[in-house]
C-alpha cells in the first residue's frame, strides 16, 4: 500500500496543473520507456545485452544482431511494472533473409491508468482554506513501433539500423516522433562478443499537439562478452558488461558525470547447461539506481531463468526496487523454419 501510494503521488505531481507545461518541455526523460528493455534473458543480466542481442528482441538491442537469423522468431514479453501499477508489453518478430541478412519488427505499450490530476478548491493561492484537491483522472499510453536489418560485413562482423514511431497519450494530450538507431556486432574470437549501437541517432524529436517539442538526445551503448565453455558439465557461463554514454546532462539520475555527458553501466552474467536436449539458464545482473544511495553502488539487482526448446523457449526476469516494489517479467518465445 505505501509504495503504491508512492507512485501515485509521484504520478500526481507530474500531471498536475503547476507542473505539466514545464514537465513537457523537458526533453531529457522524453524517451524514459524505452529504456525498461524487452525480453527477460537481457533483462535478468541487468541489460548487458548489446554484444549479446541476436534474434527478435535485437530490434530493439542492436539492429546489428539482427543478421544470420536461423530461424523465424516470433515473441511476446508481458511485465507488471512496480506490483502491478505500471503494465508493459512487448511483441516481436525476427526472420531471416537473402545473403544473411535478416528482418526484425517490434512493439512496446506501456501504460498507466487511474492517475490522479490534482487542482486547487479556488482559483487563488494555496493555503487552508484552498487546499489541493483530484480533479479528475486520466491515463497515460506510450508506444513504441520497430522495424529494422542486419547485414554481415564479413564472418566476423555486421551492422544494423532501425527505425521506430513513438506515440504518447497522456492528460489528454498527444504527441508522435520518429527515430533512428545505428548498430554494430564484432565476434573476434569465437568466446568474445563486441557491440555498440547509437540509439537515437540523429536525435529523436516528439511533437506535442500543443505544439511544444521534447527531443531526446543520442545515447552510445557500448557492450561486451565472453563465454566461458564447461564441457565437463555441458554448460557455458556467459558474463557481460555495458555503458550507456548519454550526450545529454541528466544530473544525478545517471551514475557517472562527464562533462556535458552522463554515463550508467550494466553487469550480467548467465549459466546456461543442457539437460536431457533441454536448455536451462539461470541469471543475474545488475542495473544503476542513483535513488537510494545507500544501498550501494547499483540499486536494482535483477535475476531470471529460462528454459530453451529446440522449438520454443520461456523466460522470466525479477527485479526489485526498494522503494516502488517488485517486477515481474515473463516471456514466451516461437521459432520454426530453421536453417541449417
């Protein structure tokens, strides 16, 4: 009950009267959804997972990995965000193509309902007698549409691009926009994994109806990773580290400050072991939180499972947060038409 009164209360101030117009032309949390994340495998590494990305899901991780699809992918990733308040969806497709190249398409809805627009009583100032009062209530939707490539340079290295539509409905209040991510995977051995993708590559612009404009700065993720094989036990240990550089200031919200630039980074790690012709994976990570500072370093520790068919696989991600309460990821994936 106390968090979930907390996040009301949050959600509150940004939707009331006082705030929204100054809350809507600042652009530096403009595309904050977008950095949840899908698919419960990148997100119980803590998102070090753009080295990684391969499949449906690297639409949205780096369109780079997008390239040798061996199979058709489709998958679909429901998450209750904070016990519930938020919800989260995610639907994906990937395919493969002509000369390795391969096609992926994705969809991100989040949306929060019952938030409380608040006023005052009376048109003066605030004081005992004019207090602050819910006005009525409304909900926020945003969404998120991708579709992008990868292609192979050589065996050892691809590159990718995607293009996506963002739409936001909030307070009775619509905005769209149109962005671009640029994406590049190198493998140099066959154990290391190198990746970096500029999200938002020529800056993002999300155009209110009310005519105001929010833009979302590039921001360059740089990962890599390295498997480690355990042939003894048929297993493999997969450990993974980001940095997302931001070429914007967002203060203390960020880990590091660098100059004009703030900077967070990821840390995950994966066991995965084969058990009677069935994948089984257990994860852990770690994610940046600059909310409660005593708890260390990295706020938000996240862990996950998953079980992998040769035809289908399921996943699931936790994450917790001390503060706004717990989420919970869940993931089901399909794959046919494999390639040999």
């Amino acid at each position: 009950m106390k968090r979930t009164l907390l996040l009301a209360l949050l959600l509150a101030g940004i939707f009331s009267s006082q705030s929204y117009a100054s809350w809507l032309t600042d652009g530096k949390y403009a595309g904050e959804f977008l950095s949840i994340g899908v698919d419960p495998q990148a997100l119980g590494m803590g998102g070090a997972y753009i080295a990684l990305a391969d499949g449906a899901s690297a639409t949205y991780w780096n369109p780079a990995g997008l390239a040798r699809q061996k199979a058709h992918e489709a998958a679909f990733m429901h998450a209750e965000q904070f016990e519930g308040i938020v919800g989260y969806d995610y639907l994906g497709y990937g395919r493969p193509g002509h000369d390795g190249i391969g096609l992926g398409f994705g969809l991100i809805r989040l949306g929060v309902d019952d938030i409380p627009v608040t006023a005052l009583e009376n048109s003066g100032p605030l004081s005992a007698d004019n207090r602050v009062i819910v006005d009525h209530m409304t909900s926020d939707t945003e969404l998120a549409l991708f579709a992008g490539f990868g292609k192979p340079i050589t065996d050892k290295l691809s590159y990718g691009a995607a293009a996506k539509v963002l739409g936001k409905w909030v307070a009775g209040n619509s905005a769209y926009g149109i962005g671009f991510d640029l994406g590049l995977r190198y493998l140099p051995t066959k154990h290391l994994y190198l990746g970096a993708m500029l999200q938002d590559a020529v800056t993002t612009a999300l155009i209110w109806d009310t005519g105001q404009k929010e833009l979302i700065a590039p921001t360059m993720k740089l990962g890599g990773a390295y498997q480690f094989e355990i042939p003894a036990l048929i297993a493999r240990l997969t450990i993974a580290a980001d940095v997302d550089l931001r070429f914007t200031d967002r203060g203390e919200a960020d880990q590091f400050q660098l100059g004009a630039m703030t900077a967070d980074t990821h840390f995950g790690l994966e066991y995965f072991i084969n058990v009677d012709g069935t994948g089984v994976a257990l994860r852990g990570g770690a994610e940046p939180s600059r909310e409660q500072e005593d708890e260390g370093f990295f706020g938000n520790y996240t862990f996950g499972a998953g079980l992998l068919f040769k035809y289908f696989h399921v996943d699931y991600a936790f994450l917790a947060h001390p503060e706004l309460g717990d989420t919970h990821r869940v993931a089901l994936a399909v794959l046919w038409g494999h390639s040999s």
